[in-house]
C-alpha cells in the first residue's frame, strides 16, 4: 500500500520519466494521425479512384468484343476473370464467375474481394469482369501503418537509450548528493560528459572538496587548540591550589576539571578518527550492557535492558563501548519527562549484524536538529545552560567510536513519543 503513491511521486518528479512519457505521447499522436489518414481519407480515396478506371477499361475492352482466347490472354497478364453471355452462346475463363444475373442480384461492388463489372454490348449480351483485387493493395491499409507503429517503437527505443545515457550523471550526481548529505566525504562523482553535465559534475567535486578541506581545517583547529589549552590548564590547576578562600578555589577548580574534559573528549575524537585508538577483544555485548544499566538503576525513570539472548559475542573495545552506551544511556535519562516510562535498552542479532537499540519516552527531537546531532558541539539545547551540562561531544564521540568499530549509528522519533538510537555493530568473523 505504500510503496504505490511513493512510486508515483517519483515518477512525477523525475525527469527522465517525464521525457520518456512525452515521446510515448509524440508517438501515439503520430500513430493515430497516420492510421486516421490511411483509413478514413486516403483508403477510400485510393478505392473510388481505382474503380473508376478499372470501370472506364473494362468498358473499353468490352466495345472491342473480346473472344474466349483474348479473355484468357487478359486473365493470366492482368489478373481479370470474364464472363460472357449473349447471342453468340456463353463461355467464361473461370468456372467461379458469376453470371450477369446473378451479380446484379448481389449487387454491383466487391464480392469476396472481387470486383464485378456488368458492362452490356449492342448485340444484347454482356461481359462480366471479375478483377481480383491485387494482395498488395488490399493488405496496404495494414502494412502502412504496422510498419509506422514499427518505426515509432524503434524511435522510442532508441530515444530512450540516449536520454538515459544523457542523463546518466544527473543520476550519478543524486547519488553523490545523497552520500554527502549521509556524511561520506569522499564523495567523487565520475565525469561521463563534456557538456553541461560534465561542467556541473566537476563543480560537484570541487565544491566536495572544498567541503573537505574546510572540516578537515576546523577539526585540526580544534586539535591544536586543545593540545595548546594542556600546558595552560595545567598551569592554573597548580595556581589554584593557593587560592586562599575555599568558595572561590572550588569554583575555579570546577570550572578548570570541566575544560580538562572537553580537552580530553576533543583529543579522543581525533585518536578515534582512523580507528587507531580501537582495540579490540572478544566480549559478551550482553553482560557489558547489563553493567552498564545497572549504573543507571537509581536513576529516574530508570532503564529496563531486554536482551533477545543471554549472549551476543562481539569484537569490541569494551571500555569505549562502555562510553557509547553511557552516553546514550545518560542522555535518554536526561531529557525523559516526568511521567515517562523507563528508558528500553534492547540487543538482538538482525541479519549477520548486531542491533542494539536505546529508546526513551522524552521529548523527541526535532527533524531538522536530527542531521546535525552528531556534530561536534551541537547542542539540542540552543541556551547552552549549565543546568543540562555537557559540551555536545558524547554524541559525536559515540558515532566515532561505532564508526571506528565497523558500524553505524541512527537516530529517528518513535511513532508515539520519545527518540531511538540504533547502533549497528558486525558480527564477529
């Protein structure tokens, strides 16, 4: 039921399809055009004057008076049966000619595609002229436009051929869109033309790797910059310690332990870009989660973890997995509203991968803050308040940990209320 109207939206909005269904159009207009012209004009058009002057000779050949032997003659060179009956006796060059008789009792015209003429001569007789009419003439209304429909089915076909070849890097370029905007990159469409097309497939490139350069750029900014704050910050947890009044040593030493940690979770993101910084050992996925719920279980609403087995072997790096879920963990108790349900932690095997899924009863997120969630210091909460804490880094660290694992993590809004993150790990070889 709902692939139907889907599908019918992406026909409308393609291109392609369009062109396609206009030359379809073109060609059944042509088709009817030709068929129309073929049976309603010329056809009978061609008939009416062919019988005029089969009818003018065959009065012509009749005045001549022909005998049985210039009849035969007549009928094996151009086909015209005849039939004679009068004073002189009656012969006929076929036996299936009719008598005069009895063709003007069928009535004069085309019988059993036959054309009979009557034509009376002086001494009181008459000629009956049976013309066949020739296969060629007769098949023409059907062969004409079989063979247009013929053609037009060639046209379409191959104008079908090109406009996809010429459109091919549209599709290409929608498929690069579509793995940029996923977050890949290194995105490189291929070059198929030299036209319009190839100009915008390079343009495409070049504006990916700018795009490339400038994160690249500001993450390594936010590198050095964090390795600069180290000798700084280590410096003033030492000047702190000789703060005489308590109150403001332990709000300065606070604050100091705070921007310790987003140095620490900036230099992790960096270590865990190339998946370096991953070490993996067999462990039961499993038994990691239920540890790291059961850090959750005074928390309110709390979290229920319902594995689908009591074990699901991984290579993990068991302490960052630990961060992962932790985080996820923390954000899911953090948002949840006061009459919400305790935060599902599930684990399940889904196709040759592992599924492990976080589901809230809170707020939600909204739609256009879901493509960004993962950003370095993106924040759901625009206020940035202490109250809520955190630098919009777990997340992002998150997706770089299951990320440097092999797998992926997704984020979307529950049919009711609430927000699911599913992140995806492979199986074990």
């Amino acid at each position: 039921m709902s692939e139907g109207p889907s599908l019918l939206a992406h026909v409308r909005r393609s291109v392609f399809t369009k062109l396609v269904v206009t030359m379809l159009a073109m060609a059944a207009m042509l088709l009817t055009l030709v068929v129309v012209f073929f049976l309603l004009y010329l056809g009978p058009v061609l008939n009416g004057s062919i019988d005029g002057v089969v009818h003018e000779y065959m009065h012509t050949v009749a005045s001549a008076r022909p005998t049985y032997e210039r009849a035969k003659e007549m009928a094996s060179r151009a086909g015209v049966q005849t039939r004679y009956e009068g004073p002189d006796g009656a012969w006929s060059t076929a036996d299936d000619v009719p008598s005069a008789a009895e063709v003007k009792r069928r009535g004069h015209g085309s019988i059993n595609r036959r054309h009979y003429f009557v034509i009376p001569v002086p001494d009181g007789g008459s000629y009956v002229f049976a013309w066949q009419i020739p296969e060629r003439m007769y098949t023409a209304h059907l062969v004409v436009p079989a063979v247009v429909l013929l053609a037009v089915v060639a046209v379409v076909l191959a104008a079908h051929g090109v406009l996809k070849r010429l459109l091919l890097p549209v599709r290409l370029l929608g498929d690069g869109v579509a793995r940029l905007s996923g977050g890949q990159l290194d995105v490189v469409v291929p070059k198929r033309s030299s036209d319009e097309f190839g100009n915008l497939t390079d343009a495409f490139n070049r504006m990916v790797g700018r795009i490339k350069d400038m994160i690249r750029a500001r993450e390594q900014l936010l590198v050095d910059v964090s390795h600069e704050l180290r000798s700084p910050l280590s410096r003033l947890k030492v000047a702190v310690q000789f703060v005489g009044e308590a109150d403001i040593k332990a709000r300065m030493a606070a604050d100091l332990a705070a921007m310790d940690i987003m140095v620490a979770e900036l230099l992790e993101l960096e270590r865990l870009r190339d998946g370096s910084g991953i070490k993996t050992t067999r462990e039961n996925l499993v038994a990691l989660l239920d540890e790291v719920a059961q850090g959750f279980h005074d928390r309110s609403p709390g979290v229920h973890f319902s594995p689908a087995t009591r074990e699901i072997l991984a290579d993990v790096d068991a302490e960052r997995i630990r961060t992962v879920f932790r985080n996820l963990l923390e954000n899911a108790v953090k948002y949840s509203l006061p009459d919400s349900r305790a935060v599902e932690l599930s684990a399940d095997r889904e196709a040759n991968t592992i599924v492990v899924r976080v589901k809230d009863d809170g707020p939600g997120i909204l739609e256009e803050d879901q493509a960004n969630l993962f950003e370095p210091f993106f924040r759901v909460d625009r206020s940035r308040s202490r109250r809520t804490g955190g630098y919009g880094l777990g997340l992002s660290i998150a997706k770089r940990i299951v990320e440097a694992h092999g797998g992926m993590i997704a984020v979307a809004n529950n049919a009711t209320r609430g927000t699911s993150f599913v992140v995806t790990l492979p199986m074990p070889a």
